[in-house]
C-alpha cells in the first residue's frame, strides 16, 4: 500500500517550513534511497507564468529552498526547472524565475534554475496515447525529478496536483498543441498520465501551505489549507489532495483515467495515510470548485444537462473584461487562434473556441471572466444555480 504523508504547516517561515518538508521526507522513509549523491536532481515546482509567491499561483520559493538544501546534503546536484505556459526562451524564464522567488533561492544555496532551452525527443511506445514526447532535455536527461507541485483547483482538470504539475516538463507553447488535439478532459488526462509514467517523479512534495480555490490554477483565491503532502505516489498524493480539500478523486479526469488504467484504485482506503490525520487536515468547508466544473457537475438543471450534451450552452466561455491592457498574453497561448484584439480588448471567437481555458490560465491581469451562454445562465438562474459568470 502506498504512503501519502501529510504534515502540518501554517504559513512560509523557514525554519516551520523546512521542518515540515524534513517531517514529510523522513515520513516517507528520507531521500537517500531516492537518490544518490553525485546525481543531478531536477526540482519541478509549479511556475506556471510570472506571479509573485503569495499571489498563490507558484509553489512558494521556500518549499524549493527546503527541499534543495535537502538534496545538496544528500550529496546531490538539484537544478529548479519548468516550462511556463508562454514562450520558450530564456528572457521569459529569467522573468519566471525572478518574480517566483526561485531566482533567489538558486543565488542563495548557490545551484542553477535551468536555463537550457533544448528538448529532446522520448520514445513511449507503451503508453495509452503518447507513444513519445519532446520534453525538457533537462528533465529528460535529469537522474531524478522531484516534483513540486501546488494545491490548487484547476478549471480544465479540476485539480492542479501532481500528474498535472508534469505537463510543465512540454517546452513553452508545445503544450498549445496538446490542447488543440486533446480537447476534452478525458483525452487531455490520458495524456497528463502518460506523462507522468514518463517522468517518474522519485518523490512528490506538495506546497499545501496556501492553497487556489475557485477558478484556479491561476485566477482562483487563495486560501489557506496549512499543510505539506508528500509520496513516492504522484497518483495516491492526489488521492489525499482531492479528499482533503472536498473533492471526489474520481470527478478528477486524471485520477478517474488512471483508475481505469488499473494504475491506482482512486480510493483513500487503499492508501496508507501517516502524519497528521486526515480528518484534522481536510478543509471545510471544502475549495469552491471552477465555474467550469460546477457548470459541468452541478446538481442543477444545468448539471443534468452538461452531462448527456456538453457543449456550447452548458460550459462558459472565456470574454475579457475591463481590465485587459491588449497584452496579446491570451493571443499567443490560444492553441485554436480563436483570440484577437478588438478596440484594445481581446475578443474570443466562441465558434472557434475549444473552452481549454489556456487563456485565462495564463491572463496576467486576471482580465477574463469565464461566462455561461445565455440559455445555460437562464437554466442556472431557473434552479438557483450560481454558474453565471465569475471572475475570480
Ligand atoms: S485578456 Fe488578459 S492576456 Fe488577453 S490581452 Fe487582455 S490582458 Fe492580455
Ligand atoms: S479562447 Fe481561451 S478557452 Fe477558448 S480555445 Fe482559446 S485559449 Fe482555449
């Protein structure tokens, strides 16, 4: 049975940080059998665009400091590394890594955010949809990933956890490409596991500290959940994650692809719980959900509905609002073209747009509301739904 460790931390202070992840790591059995000195070690945080820590976007910089300090004195060579969901160069990940305090950490313990743009091709001929990958060389090439991901909601897979958290080893706008191909969740998440039984991560070590409820992975608020979650399972971490913050695992589309795989059992009785108990941990009331799943699962009209005929009317689509500055961010990442900019406002074309939600993942301005049709704000209102529009 496969160990989820969870232990308790309130906030960012160093010394409660670095004793929680050295709990969780000890917990878990410690890293010497993970990983072996001499080894590079890529740390996989969750940078999924420029944001400062605590606007709860990115794994907080002093979970990747406790968790390099810990691989330097394994003997080891870690490197912090990711692909945000914008261009693939090293002017866009110098900015990444300044605004995310990763910057700091790597001066400080005096190791290297990757600045190596090459990728590499991997072959997968024994996965169920990817049968081979052009990744990261760094994370390719790298002896170990351990990955970092952070507790949050996610408007397309519902969670942001562990398996999602890899998808950042796909250079830049490569992962548009996905998006245009994999346009349902179910297909996304075939490849998300795939991906993950690629990498492998030796360990996952999840940033639960402050967590992203609501529209989520980047929009979302954030909200205090005081905890770090840690496994040799990427699939049981989500599991726990999923259960502790009100979740069903099997409403997650990577968990319920991965169950069907027989990869894991999607269930928390077969996972062996230490650290604090769960119940003292789990939230509640538990994360509000994404517009888009409430409106995909409510218990509504609408919810009916979505389920026999998703579509145009039970889904929302995203339309920018005041706030946007034409930054053309959304333009670029929209793997469909569906985007332009109209009289200084970025216009989505809804018969062209596949409802990915890329655009308001990576909007820095948090410029871009996600809206129901008109008949699905109709049916919310008829059922005292509350799906219509949300902006964050
Ligand atoms: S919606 Fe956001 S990302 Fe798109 S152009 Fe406006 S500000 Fe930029
Ligand atoms: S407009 Fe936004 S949600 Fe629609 S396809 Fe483009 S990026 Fe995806």
């Amino acid at each position: 049975m496969t160990a989820v460790y969870i232990a308790r931390c309130a906030d960012y202070d160093r010394d409660s940080l670095q004793a929680a992840v050295q709990e969780t790591v000890d917990g878990l059995g410690g890293l010497a059998g993970l990983i072996r000195p001499g080894w590079r070690v890529l740390l996989k945080p969750n940078l999924l665009r420029p944001a400062a820590p605590e606007q709860g976007v990115s794994t907080h910089p002093e979970l990747v400091r406790a968790v390099a300090q810990l691989v330097l004195d394994a003997g080891a060579t870690p490197v912090i590394a990711d692909s945000p969901g914008g261009p693939h160069n090293r002017a866009y990940l110098a900015v990444l890594y300044r605004q995310s305090g990763m910057h700091e950490v790597a001066r400080e313990l005096g190791i290297d955010c990757n600045d190596d743009m090459r990728t590499t091709s991997v072959s997968n001929l024994d996965g169920d949809l990817l049968k081979g990958v052009e990744m990261l060389a760094v994370a390719a090439e790298a002896d170990a990933i351990i990955n970092l991901p952070k507790l949050k909601t996610h408007s397309f897979t519902l969670l942001s956890g562990a398996v999602k958290n890899l998808f950042g080893v796909i250079p830049g706008m490569g992962k548009t490409a996905y998006h245009a191909k994999l346009q349902t969740a179910h297909e996304f998440s075939r490849m998300l596991v795939d991906l993950a039984l690629v990498c492998k991560p030796v360990i996952t070590i999840m940033d639960g500290v402050l967590g992203m409820e609501g529209n989520g992975p980047s929009a979302g608020d954030v909200r205090r959940v005081g905890v770090i979650l840690g496994s040799t399972d990427d699939l049981a971490l989500d599991v726990v994650a999923a259960a502790l913050v009100g979740m069903d695992p099997q409403q997650v589309p990577p968990l319920a692809v991965a169950t069907a795989r027989g990869l894991t059992t999607g269930r928390l009785e077969d996972v062996e719980l230490r650290g604090l108990p769960l119940e003292q941990a789990r939230l509640d009331p538990p994360f509000r959900l994404p517009t888009a799943a409430t409106a995909r699962r409510g218990p509504s009209i609408l919810g009916a509905i979505s389920r026999v005929w998703p579509g145009q009317v039970t889904k929302p689509y995203p339309v920018a609002n005041a706030d946007c500055t034409a930054c053309r961010t959304c333009v670029r990442a929209c793997p469909v073209k569906a985007i332009t900019i109209e009289n200084g406002r970025a216009r989505m074309a809804t018969n062209l747009c596949i409802q990915c939600y890329c655009c308001h993942e990576l909007c820095p301005y948090h410029a871009i509301d996600l809206q129901l049709h008109w008949l699905g704000r109709l049916l919310t209102r008829s059922t005292g739904g509350n799906h219509g529009q949300s902006r964050h």
